[in-house]
C-alpha cells in the first residue's frame, strides 16, 4: 500500500487527497472528484490527522527509506532518488545520488 505524505484537505468535503493526484486532477477538472463542489484546499491541513500522523511511518516509494511523517520535507530534499536538473547542461531527471558522477564524467 502506498500512502501519500503530502495530502490536501477538500475545503468542502475535507477528504484528503494527495497534492500530486488532486493538482492532476484539477488541471482537467475543477472540482472534487469526491464532493463534486469547485475544488479549494484547505489553508489548515487537518490538525487531529496531522497529529495521528507526525509518528507514522512511511516508506519513500523512490528510495525505500523509511522516515516519520514529521520528517517528510526533510527526506523529500535528501533523498538521494529525487530527481535533478544538471546545473550547467541542464538535463534533466538526474538522480542526486548520480549528479556527482554525472558532472564528472558527462558535463563539458
């Protein structure tokens, strides 16, 4: 099971969804694929879920570590399978852990 650690609340129906489905989503539909109402998330996340939350643990689906909720943002800018774009080529979809070799090697 996958389990999305950046979630938006519906400001209407105030089911969660996860920030890269539900941007998918309403770039083709304005409203919630749930309530149906226009889309509008919520400025507050769910304080009660969010509390529920803070100890769980999740498995990033990139790199297979597992870290606590609290330390999402964290992993997100250390994850050494996050995706990168060469400083100086410019390329794309770099992995951080290969940038290293990648400016060595490829760059001029």
């Amino acid at each position: 099971m996958v389990v999305s650690c950046d979630m938006v609340e519906c400001g209407q129906c105030s089911k969660l969804n996860c920030r890269a489905c539900i941007d998918d989503w309403t770039k083709k539909h304005p409203d919630c694929p749930n309530c149906r109402s226009e889309y509008k998330a919520k400025e507050q996340p769910n304080l009660y879920v969010a509390n529920l939350l803070k100890d769980f643990k999740f498995k990033c689906v990139k790199c297979e570590l597992t870290f606590a909720y609290r330390n999402q943002l964290k992993h997100e800018n250390e994850c050494l399978r996050r995706k990168l774009t060469c400083p100086i080529c410019n390329e794309d979809n770099i992995y951080a852990s290969e940038m290293e070799s990648h400016l060595v090697e490829s760059c001029p």
